[in-house]
C-alpha cells in the first residue's frame, strides 16, 4: 500500500472531476443497464469539495504568513524589552559602589544566561 501525498489526493481530486467531465456519455451509455449513474451531481459534489480544499489551503497560507509576521513582531519586542532591561542593569550597576553585592547578583543573573541560541534539532 502506497503512501499518497498532498499532492497526489489533489491531483486525485482533479483527475476524477475530469473523468466525469469528458467521459460523461461513456459513464451514461457503457454502464450497467438500468442503473443510472449521476454524473453531473458527482461532478458537483467533487467540486465543491475541491473548492473546499482551496479555500481552506488559502486560509493556511494566511495563518502562516499571519504567523511569521507576529513572530517578528515578538521577537521584535523582547529584543526591546531585553535592551531596555539590560540598560536599567548598567544604569544600576554604574550606580552601586564598586563590587557591591546587588551589582555582582546583576552581572551574574545575565552572564549566566546563553551567550547563544540553541541549536535546533535537525529537520525543524
């Protein structure tokens, strides 16, 4: 059994909307006799269904490109709030006496932190 991707299920879709479409006569007059086979309501059916699939397709492009751009924006933000936190760190260092203990504790907390992001994982 064979494995379908995106692809092949859309390209699925549109190949049957074709069959029914240029082979209507052959499904009417080479069927089974006596059974009536509902060509155009099938064709309608896939359709809708195939519209469905491209709208929704839309929608998730929108979400991603809605999802990239307010990723900016909060990385945007928190190197903003980060440099504003890291000025208020210097101003208050810069205000201590020399080796006080508040400003060791400053220097410490954000020393301590990553000098770089992680690496992701591969694949992501």
């Amino acid at each position: 059994m064979s494995v379908k991707t995106e692809a092949d299920k859309k390209g699925f879709i549109g190949f049957m909307i074709g069959v029914l479409d240029k082979n209507a006569d052959t499904i009417a007059n080479e069927g089974k006799q006596g059974v009536t086979f509902d060509t155009a309501g099938n064709k309608k059916v896939l359709d809708t269904k195939n519209q469905a699939v491209i709208t929704e397709e839309a929608k998730e492009t929108a979400a991603a490109e809605q999802h990239r751009k307010q990723t900016a924006l909060a990385n945007a933000a928190l190197a903003d709030g980060y440099k504003g936190a890291s000025q208020v760190a210097e101003a208050i260092i810069a205000h201590m006496p020399d080796g006080h203990k508040l400003s060791e504790i400053i220097r410490k907390e954000r020393g301590g932190m990553h000098q770089t992001p992680p690496t992701p994982p591969a694949g992501n």
